[in-house]
C-alpha cells in the first residue's frame, strides 16, 4: 500500500493518464492514481465518439486542440500505445441563414489562429457524403486537420509510460474522503488507507462533481448520457468520410472500420450517471439521420455494438482547470463537456506546469479557472455537439 | 602550444570533485562554479572536458559568450552534436520532420475531388511535401533548416516538446552506456530558451534520477539558484586567487619563468592572484624575452 505522494491523481481516465505521465515525464515521479473501477479507462473515455477537432468557437479550445492533435500524430513512436489518428476532417453543416451568418464571426477567430477551416458551397460539401441532403443547406465547413483518435490506446499509452517512469495506479481505489491542514489538502482516504500528499488532481471526469462535493468544494460539473448507435457494416459510405455534423439538430455520423457511428445529445435529459443505451431515444436520431444523410436508410443498426457514456458538462461547455482559489494545492482538470480526449495532451501539460512551476504558462488557461464561474465571466464554447 | 592541463593549477579541489561525479563515487550530479571574472571559470571547465577526453566520456559544451544565438534548437543540436549525432538518430529524424518545409498545394476547390477527376481512376492527389533530410548508412546527417516549420505558437510548444522527448530518448539510451557530460560556461549571459530547457529539463531529469550516468557543470559570473530540494545533487564551488606559491607554480613550473622571488613576489602582487591577469602578465614577460620579432622584416 502506498502512504505517500507528492500528487493524488483522481480518476485513471485519458485526463489522469494524461497528467500522470506529464508530471512523471518532468522528473514527479512520486504520483499515485486512483482508479475507483476494478480496471482502469473503462468510463467515459472508453465510451467516447473519439473526435479530435479544431473547429471551436472558444480561443482556448482551439488552442488545446491545436497543441493535442500535433502530438497525437507521433504518439504512438513517442508515447506507445496507439493513438489512431485519422485526420478524415470535420465538415459542419448549417441550414438556417442566422445562424451561418452568426458563424462567420468564429471563422474568423479560427483564421486568426490558423486553423486551416474551408468554407464550403452546398454542392462542395455533398462531395464528402455520398447522397447528402442539401436541399436547404445555407453553407458548411470543413477542417482536413480534424479527425478521430482511439481513446483507449492512448489513455493506456500515458498510463503504461508513465508506470514505467516510477508512477502507481491503484485499482478499486475510490477517493473517500480527504484531509485537510490549514487551506491545504494534505491526504485523500481509500478504502486502502490514507495517501499523503502535496497535490491533488481532480480528474474524476463524470465524477468530479462529486469528488468535489467530498471535500467540501461547489465543482460545477454534472453528468450527463450520450448515445452512440452503431450500424452494421456499411460500405456505400466510405471509411474516410469526415465526421459530419448537421448543426441544425445536433445529430453527427463518422466512419469506425466497416459501421457508421452515429449521435445525437438529448438536450432534455436530467443529469445522470446511467450508461445504458436510450432506445426510446433513437427514433429521434433516426429521424434526424435520415433526414440529413438519407443512404442510411440502407444501413441497419447493430443493438450489440451501440453504448453510451458520459459528458462531464459545466454550464459554459468549457473545461475547469487549475487551482481551488481557497485551496490552491487541490488542482481540477474536468469538465470537459464532451472534449476531453481531444484535449488530453495539453491538459496534461498544463497541469503538470501548474503543479512544477507554479502556473500554466504553455497556453494561458485563466479563461478556464474555476473562479470564472464566481466572476460571472462565462463565454461559453457554443461548438458543442 | 601547450596543453591545458600543462598549464592549469590550483583547481584540484574542483577537478577532484568533477572526477569523483564521473566515476559514480558521489550522489552529487551537478556542479555550479560561481566566480567573478578572470578566476578561471572558462579555463576549470576546458580542464573538466579533457579529463572527458582522457577517460572517453561523451560531452558537450555551450559557452553562452560565444556568438551564437541559442535558441531550443540550437541548444538541443549543440548538445546532439558534442555527444555524437549517431546515438541521436531518433532526435535528428523528429527535428527533419518538423523542420521540413512543406509545401501546400492550393487546388483552388475546397477538396481534392477536382484534381483527382482530372487525374482519372486510380489515380489520386493527396498533397505534397519536400522533405530534404537525408539518411546515410542509417544514420541521419542532414537537418532540414534551423527553422520549426508551425504556424503558431502553440504547435510550435508541441513540436518543441515532441523534440525534447525524443532527445531525451536519445540521451537516456546513451548514458545508459556510461557517463557523459554536459558543460555550460558563461552562464550569466544564457538565453531565455536556453535556461528554460536547462530549468525545466535536463537538470529535473537529473535531479529526479531519471537519466543516470549524467554530469552537469555549469559555470558563470552568476548560476542558477536553486532550492534546498536540489542540495543532494548539486556541489556549489567558488574559484578562489591564488596564493603566492601558486603563483610561483603557475610561473616557473608551467610556464617557464625564471624563479626570481622578487619578481614573483611583484607579480603576485600586481596580479593580486587573479589567474587571467597573471596569465596575461606571463604573456608579456615572455614575448619581451623573445629574441628573434616577427617585426624585423619591417
């Protein structure tokens, strides 16, 4: 059993993983993570749709994607594990003048900050999907960058190096409770006993909230079920077609081997931590689907290989990273509202600057500390699916 | 032109240490010389590298007083090419990738679908890129530019960090094999760049045992100042003047003077045993004695 530690990781997730072996990488090896499952990477980053994407509305989103994508593509050669990168593109699709003229705005931030991003003419984008409906197709966008990744392989990836580097996971290992001295936090209790430490990281993912809500903290974060049905194997439809978007009602295919994955968010439903699939839900999806991309209509669905997982949402759609302003040795890095794959990297990296040299300094994360939410400052990420 | 360690006394206490480091003999990894100007700094550390040389360690040293402008890359590929490039092939193939200039080839459509219609079935364009590097019996010799081709800041900390990771690769397998040493002198004129890969990256690295075999010495007017959970690792030393009888050594022994205790004494107390000054009073003394002036033919 392990006492002590300089970090208490929460959560062995693609998040924790990610800042464990970022912290053990700069010389902390003294890290513990506790997993509360049985095996690690079996919540919500095992379930995710695995897209990687530039294409926010959010300056600090971009830039987390800008720097998570550029090391996903050597992943695999420097990490290990298998990142699984497949830069097919993102392509949104819009169908109400409003809302495509409200858009232009984040096209131009995306500009300004390089993202390469196409706009594309109704006729250009049914060039990506075969039998797309355009009919009332008002413009699209199409990033050749975006892509998806394999959640799994790369979560294990940072988990297996970073235990190489000295690092522990401890399995059935739920935080219980912490201790505190002063504004510190100084142990977290386990059902193994209690881990002394000098940081903790909250990485709890769907969980964080609650996590929080332990230690006495108000952690803005909820859980929330998201559905992905899956086709049987379906060829007519390319394996490199860009994860597309229908913007208008939410609903987005992409290509996984042989079947079609396809989603759409129940806005409406409570918060929960319920991972069963919705088939109540599905003749929603259907219907949007078919609609959008009517060659479905040819693809069955396979009950088997569909699941569901958890978003972790914050009321801004953006993640809470950085310190507690009333307990600053107790660090968040949750809330990533859908998008915590895709910003596992740079996560990572950040937390670990915080931690080691005191402050994120490789991109500046004030926009998404917790204390934002005290300041009423919230500008919410609206490229949401 | 005599060797330097022909010429070099009064540093045994340093040298000693630096040689106890190499040799494992010491949890301590890292030496600061800190001293004012014209005690030896430059000299103590030329004496460190031979000692390498002798025994055959691998090692590499950045004057920061010398005219390069050390940036990341500069510093990683000094670093690569004092410790021998062919250990550091993995480093050397990640910067030609990242260096690379690419070439965007704008279609004029928003996809490739109208090149690869006029290109025919089976035919596709997915692209071009230029790649210059070039591999010779496996190893890598070329590096594309000096440049980090990226776009913006944030993609260029990405490739910055996917190169220390693969230096570090690198460096790990090489000192598995046996020491090796890292030597940086003027420190007090070190780039931003450069000491934030120092501070944030070789010496945790070392401190923290996750590259073995590793010697730093760093020295400087000024060196970094570092908190008490470094003292294992770091030996902290000074340059002292010299005393007259090494002053009488350094002239007489290495450098040929008469032993006239007169002139010994007036120097020790010209120079007031500050090695640069003697050494440049030595200088003097010796070119007056010189018979035979490059200048007769004027």
């Amino acid at each position: 059993m392990v006492h002590q530690a300089q970090v208490v990781v929460i959560g062995a997730g693609i998040i924790g993983a990610s800042v464990a072996y970022h912290l053990a990488a700069r010389g902390c090896t003294e890290v513990v993570v506790l997993e509360k499952e049985a095996v690690e990477v079996t919540g919500s980053t095992a379930r995710s749709a695995a897209g990687v994407r530039h294409q926010f509305s959010s300056r600090t989103n971009i830039l987390l994607s800008q720097y998570s994508i550029e090391r996903y593509k050597h992943f695999t050669e420097e990490i290990g594990g298998h990142a699984e990168l497949h830069q097919h593109g993102y392509l949104f699709l819009f169908n109400d003048s409003a809302t495509w003229q409200a858009y232009q705005a984040v096209l131009e931030l995306q500009r300004s900050l390089n993202v390469p991003v196409q706009v594309l003419t109704p006729e250009q984008a049914a060039g990506y999907i075969p039998e797309l409906n355009i009919s009332d197709i008002v413009g699209a966008t199409y990033c050749a960058e975006d892509g998806f990744v394999d959640p799994h392989g790369i979560a294990m990836g940072y988990l297996n190096k970073a235990r190489e580097l000295g690092v522990k996971v401890l399995r059935d290992a739920p935080a219980l409770g912490f201790e505190f001295a002063d504004d510190q936090v100084v142990g977290v209790q386990t059902p193994q006993g209690t881990i002394h430490c000098k940081y903790v990281v909250n990485a709890a993912g769907p969980y964080a909230g609650e996590v929080g809500k332990t230690a006495g903290f108000e952690i803005p974060i909820k859980p929330y079920r998201r559905c992905i049905y899956v086709s049987d194997p379906f060829p007519a439809l390319p394996k490199d077609i860009p994860l597309t978007i229908d913007v208008g009602t939410g609903a987005y295919i992409r290509k996984e081997q042989e079947t079609v994955l396809m989603g759409l968010s129940n806005l409406n439903e409570p918060s929960s931590h319920d991972t069963t699939v919705d088939w109540d839900w599905l003749d929603t999806v259907l219907e949007a689907m078919l609609n959008r991309f009517p060659i479905l209509e040819r693809a069955g669905l396979s009950e088997r290989q569909s699941w569901a997982g958890s978003y972790e949402i914050t009321p801004d759609h953006l993640p809470i990273l950085g310190r507690m302003p009333n307990c600053p040795n107790w660090l968040n890095a949750a809330g990533f509202s859908g998008h915590g794959v895709m910003h596992a990297p740079a996560t990572g990296l950040l937390i670990a600057e915080e931690i080691l040299d005191g402050r994120a300094h490789s991109i500046e994360i004030d926009e998404l500390r917790i204390e934002r939410f005290a300041a009423g400052e919230l500008h919410a990420e609206r490229n949401v699916i | 032109m005599q060797s330097i360690d022909k010429l070099f006394v009064n540093r045994e206490k340093q040298t000693a240490g630096f040689v106890k480091m190499v040799q494992g003999e010491t949890p301590k990894r890292i030496m600061m010389i800190e001293a004012g100007g014209g005690l030896g700094k430059s000299w103590t550390v030329e004496f460190m590298r031979a000692e390498c040389q002798r025994r055959g360690i691998p090692n590499t040293e950045i004057d920061f007083a010398d005219s390069v402008v050390y940036d990341y890359l500069a510093m990683l590929r000094r670093a690569r090419d004092g410790l021998g490039p062919a250990a550091f092939n993995q480093f050397t193939q990640a910067l030609n990738e990242v260096t690379q200039p690419t070439v965007r080839i704008e279609t004029g459509t928003a996809n490739t679908n109208a090149i690869n219609n006029l290109l025919g079935q089976g035919n596709t364009f997915s692209g071009s890129n230029v790649n210059v590097g070039e591999v010779v019996a496996g190893n890598v010799i070329k590096d594309n530019s000096f440049v980090i081709n990226a776009d913006n800041a944030v993609v260029r900390q990405a490739l910055q960090d996917r190169l220390t990771l693969a230096f570090f690769e690198c460096l790990t397998a090489l000192a598995a094999q046996g020491p090796l040493c890292f030597f940086f002198d003027t420190y007090d004129k070190v780039t931003v760049e450069a000491e934030a890969w120092l501070m944030g990256h070789l010496l945790p690295r070392v401190r923290d045992g996750l590259i073995q075999n590793v010697v730093v010495v760093i020295a400087g007017r000024s060196v970094p100042k570092l908190d008490n959970q470094w003292d294992r690792m770091i030996a902290r030393t000074g340059l002292d003047l010299f005393s007259e009888p090494y002053v009488k050594e350094y002239l007489v022994q290495r450098r040929g003077l008469i032993d006239d205790p007169n002139v010994i004494k007036a120097l020790f107390q010209g120079s007031t045993g500050q090695p640069q000054l003697l050494a440049m009073l030595a200088d003097n003394i010796l070119r007056s004695q010189d018979s035979g002036g490059d200048d007769d033919w004027l």
